[in-house]
C-alpha cells in the first residue's frame, strides 16, 4: 500500500475539544486522534492548507488554535490559494456546500489526496469521483482494510 494524502477539515481538527459525552463526538475524536497518530508515525500523509490556517485564526481560544496550528508542522503539504483551487471551490458551491468547506474539499483535491476527513453532515453528503469524503470512524475501517491486504 502507498501512503496515503489525508486532509482533515477544521470541525475534525476541533473535534476534540467538543461535548465528549456524546458517543458519536467521542468515538469521532479517538478516530481522529489515531489518524493523528497515524501522520505523526509517517504511516500517512496530512495535508494542510491557507484555510485551515484562516479558519483556525479565527478561534477565540488560543490554546485550542495553538495546539491545532502545531499539525501544519506534520504536514507534507501546504497549499496556497491558487486560480485552480477557486475554479473547483466554485464548482463545489453550485452543489451547495459552503464556501469555506468548498475550499477545504478544493485544496484537497488539488494536492490529490485520497482522503477528506470531516465530521460535518453536510459535507459528508457531498460526492466527488476525485477523493473520498469520510469521517474519522469510517477511515479508520479502511486504514485497517487496506493494512490487513498488505
């Protein structure tokens, strides 16, 4: 298996910090945090983008926006906005999703990642034959898919 390019949105890299004591919010962030894992380990590769950096300087709590900022530093990648990267953000938005998630779901693409880690229904939702769009308990499934065929 080759590694694989992971970008996971800002509400994935927030996860940790919300309500834990829903079983949904708890299993997503220990999915997460073994992703996390994963990227610190070199077992996958994250990429990291100019809107996590401004989504994440909007957060109020310094500490949670320091400690997440720390992540663009395992990245492999980060990717600057690009006439390219609008073009396909655009495209996302005729569907419906949001323009920030657009950017995320543009950036992502654009590096070709495999993968689009996020926590967000709607986003969830949103179908693009270009990556896979998933949550954090359903990569983990496939991690452990593609690393049983090894």
């Amino acid at each position: 298996m080759s590694i694989l390019k992971v970008y996971l949105d800002n509400c994935c890299y927030n996860r940790p910090y919300d309500d834990q004591q829903q079983l949904k919010i708890e299993l997503e962030t220990k999915a997460k945090l073994f992703i996390q894992n994963l990227a610190i380990e070199k077992k996958i590769h994250f990429v990291w983008s100019y809107i996590l950096d401004y989504e994440n300087s909007q957060n109020s709590h310094y500490q949670k926006s320091s400690a997440i900022q720390k992540w663009q530093d395992i990245a492999i990648e980060d990717v600057d906005e690009t006439p390219k990267i609008i073009e396909i953000s655009k495209l996302i938005q005729q569907i419906g999703i949001k323009n920030a998630d657009s950017l995320h779901i543009a950036c992502a693409i654009f590096s070709g990642c495999d993968y689009f880690i996020t926590v967000d229904k709607r986003v969830l939702k949103y179908k693009d034959e270009r990556i896979s769009i998933l949550d954090p308990v359903a990569f983990i499934r496939i991690w452990e898919e593609l690393s049983n065929d090894e």
